[in-house]
C-alpha cells in the first residue's frame, strides 16, 4: 500500500515514509491511496481475536513494508496488561441516559489516562522501524503541539527512545492544571517540554510553519536529523484508531448487542477531528455505519462546518471546561475533504490556502451533501456539560470527565431530534480525574478548592470512582520544566533546544 499527500497526488510514499516524515514537504497529509474493503466474513473473522490480534490483522494491510514479526513486536510491545489494566485496552460499559442505552468505549486505561495512549504507545515502535527502513542512523525531531492529551501521552511513549528527540508545545493558559503537571514532570533525557503565550491553534499552527521552513529543515539534515510528528497528522497515529471502532463493532456482535451486519451509531467528542475520522475510515473499509455525531465544546467551528459546509475560523475562541476540544483549526478534516473532493489534491490545496490567507473555506454543494448525508454535528456548553455530568452519575453511578460529557450531551440533542435509536459506541476520552476541578464542579460543587488533589481526593471520597495509579502518583514528582516562549519564537526555541 502506498499513501500520497492531500495536497500533490504526486508525492507518492510508503508507509514507513509517511510515518517517519509525519507530514508532506507540501504541508499536505498523507492518505493511502486505498483503503483495504472488508466484508461480513472479514468481521466474522475478527470476532473471536483478541484486541491484539485485531489490530495485527488491520495493520497488516496498511503497513505493507513491515513484515508480520515486525507488527506482531509493534502491537505486543505497546498493549500490555501492565499499561493498559487488561488484556482489553478499550471495553465497552453498556449505561443508560435519559432512558437510551449508549455504550461507552473506554480510551483512557492507558498509562496518561487519555485516548491518544491507544495511538501514542505503539507509535513509537512504528517510528523506529520506519526510520531503520528509510533513514538509518538519523535523530527524530519530534515536534508535538498539544491541547493537553496527546502531549503527555506522547511524551510517556517517547521517553529514552532511542534515535529520537522531543519538544513539546501547548497552551500555557489551555490545559487542565493535572494535563500542565503531568507535562512538566515527565521523565526521560531526550523530552522538553515548553508553553506558548498563546492558543492551541497557535502551537500548531507554529509546528507546521517549522516542519515547512526549508532553513530549519536543512539545518537539521546537516545535523543528521529530520523532523517527524506525534500529532494526528501522522498517519502513524491516525492508524491505531482504526482498531478501536473496528474491534468495538466485534464486541457488540459477541456481546449479543447488535448482530453482524446492523449499522451503529458513532459519537466522537472532538476538535482536531482525527478521532472521528479514524471512525469514518473503518465505516469505508466495511464497518456498517449508520451516522457520525461530532460533538464539540462552545468551539463550535466544526458544527457549523458540518451544518453549512463552510468552514470559519474567524470566531472568539472560548476556554472550556473540555480544554483539550479547544481548537479551531481541526487539521484532520483535510483527509476527510480530500476523500469528498474525489482526491482532488488542487481543491483541496486551494481550501487550506483560503484557511490560511482569510481563514475560512467554503465546500462545493457536492462535498457538503457527502458530509451530511454521513455527519451530524452538535455541540454544548460548559453548564450543559457539568448537568450531563451530574445526571449521568445520580442516575447510573457512573462519573465521566467533560469531553465525554460532551459528546453524551451531543448525543442526546440526536436522538431528540432525529429519533434514531440506532445502537451507539460513544468515545470516551479520558479519566474524569484528568479535569477533577470541572468534574467536582459538576457533581459537588461546595467541594471544589484551589488544590488540584484534594479535589481528586475529594471526588474519590463522594463518587468511590478509582483514581487511576498515574494520577495518584503525580503529587510526589518534581516539576522538570517550567518553560515559557512567544508562539513566534517557537523556530529560535527548537534550535536552541536542540543546540544547532
């Protein structure tokens, strides 16, 4: 299988490149040329496989430069029952709310509590063998802009890797304050970790103009090193997520929940729009799918997209309760575009220079007719997301954190509108633990204190939900960084950082 950029059908590379050089030289993001089709007897297949080997088989037909030993030491190295709890690193917990049966897929077993751990544990392994096949002996650069997950999650992933640096950037007023503690104690001698005065869409914005900057990209080659991204971009991280929808579908087939061949409803909360269309992904490879809900936070520029095929970003940019959902410029959706526009890599170039120039884009009506025939989008504030919180846990004893919330909310406004109770697997993202402050808010506000773990001890105290181990363990570890630069002084800072 080969994969080209979205935006030069021309730049045409092999798996292993795409993962080690994470995004195009054009600033573009690679995509397989075609997707494997699955059909009822592939599932049948799948249906008595562990997760392992599901995702052994998936991987398989995208990573065609790997041979199975390979994979088989990519999978095994990175879902163990040491990091993830069990031998099922994404069970699905059948709940009810307001009297709908949604099923839960935990994402956040892993060892930063969030989703990107299903993405960013055995990334790492696909990067060093993609290095060793396509540039032995050069350093990784690896440049992360973080709304507060995936940074943690790919620091923990990349830590003493060998072969590889990282510098991480986020938010410095953007993430929850365990999300800015667990970054700025992570262990490990080739990670940094730095804030940006600015926004999310700031630090990522600040990452690709580097990853595309031909001086720094020539330095580093002097250097014998090259850039490679953890960020969603990276088809290397997009990949993982295929497995989770595709093994959750398996696991409603076994547990009677649906019978194989029924269409499921999806419900992903999301603001770079990678998760969701990791989802849409495996619908097209032949997961039957009836409907994609794409829940967002008062950052609603996706919901609007989706509701009138015009994307602007021109909007105020709220801080919420749900930070790692604060993004206004969802980089993933460039795949899904290129796969409506029949990849027409030129109009989708256009509509990512428009995004960049006058920061908005509009869709053809043939594009905007393919997304609404598939997507619904939905979105709900800060004081929504705390009820739903609320209501889910007085009525079921089950506590969620607010991304989830969010997209059970989301949920909720579907099914009142459309009345489809079709079966759904909603995507959780992460331990309410992670956003303690919101979450207490939510379920006992006369709690809530300006001390990060005597609220986590608190919200164990009244809900009895385990705190997980990584979490417990955070207020005993030393702050490592405390870095803080421009957003425009990202470049000077990774040069330095990296003393070239």
């Amino acid at each position: 299988m080969l994969y080209n950029s979205t935006e030069n059908n021309n730049e045409i590379v092999s798996a292993a490149q795409a993962i080690a050089q994470g995004i195009s030289s054009d600033g573009g993001l690679f995509v397989p040329q075609e997707l494997p089709s699955y059909t009822e007897d592939t599932f049948n297949s799948l249906l008595p496989m562990s997760y392992n080997e599901r995702a052994k088989f998936i991987f398989s037909d995208f990573l065609t430069d790997f041979t199975a030993d390979e994979i088989a030491e990519c999978v095994d190295s990175a879902y163990t029952e040491e990091k993830f709890g069990s031998d099922c690193p994404a069970p699905l917990v059948a709940k009810k709310y307001k009297g709908n049966e949604i099923n839960i897929m935990e994402l956040w077993h892993g060892p930063t509590c969030a989703f990107k751990d299903m993405a960013l544990q055995i990334l790492p392994h696909f990067l060093t063998k993609s290095l060793k096949k396509t540039c032995e002996g050069k350093t990784a650069v690896i440049l992360v802009a973080t709304s507060g997950d995936t940074g943690k999650a790919a620091l923990e992933g990349f830590k003493d890797v060998d072969n590889t640096k990282m510098i991480v950037f986020y938010p410095e007023d953007g993430v929850s304050p365990m999300q800015k503690r667990q970054m700025n104690t992570q262990k490990g001698s080739n990670v940094n970790v730095c804030a940006i005065k600015g926004n999310f869409d700031d630090a990522q914005t600040g990452v690709k103009k580097i990853f595309t900057t031909e001086e720094i990209v020539k330095l580093l080659n002097d250097n014998n090193m090259l850039f490679s991204s953890a960020n969603s971009i990276n088809w290397g991280r997009l990949l993982p997520q295929i497995v989770y929808y595709i093994s959750a579908y398996c696991d409603l087939v076994n547990q009677k929940k649906i019978s194989m061949g029924d269409k499921i409803n999806i419900v992903v909360p999301t603001g770079n729009f990678g998760n969701i269309l990791a989802a849409y992904y495996a619908f097209c490879m032949g997961m039957p799918v009836n409907k994609f809900i794409c829940a967002s936070n008062s950052n609603n520029v996706l919901t609007d997209f989706i509701n009138t095929g015009v994307y602007d970003k021109n909007r105020h940019f709220y801080a919420t309760a749900s930070p790692s959902m604060d993004i206004l410029v969802s980089s993933n959706l460039e795949r899904l575009l290129y796969r409506f526009a029949d990849n027409d890599d030129k109009l989708v170039s256009k509509w990512m220079n428009q995004l960049k120039t006058e920061g908005k884009y509009e869709v053809t009506d043939k594009v905007k007719e393919k997304i609404t025939s598939k997507f619904f989008g939905g979105f709900c504030d800060d004081t929504d997301t705390k009820a739903t919180i609320k209501k889910l846990f007085e009525d079921e004893k089950y506590l969620c954190d607010t991304h989830t919330s969010v997209a059970i909310n989301v949920y909720d406004q579907y099914v009142e509108k459309t009345g489809d109770n079709t079966p759904v697997v909603i995507a959780s993202t992460a331990s309410p633990y992670k956003f303690s402050h919101s979450v207490l808010e939510a379920v006992a506000p006369n709690a809530v204190s300006d001390n990060e773990f005597a609220m986590v001890e608190q919200l164990n105290k009244i809900t009895g939900t385990p705190v997980p181990k990584p979490i417990a363990e955070l207020q005993n570890l030393d702050i490592r960084f405390n870095n803080v630069t421009e957003a425009d002084s990202m470049q000077e800072y990774v040069k330095s950082t990296l003393g070239i």
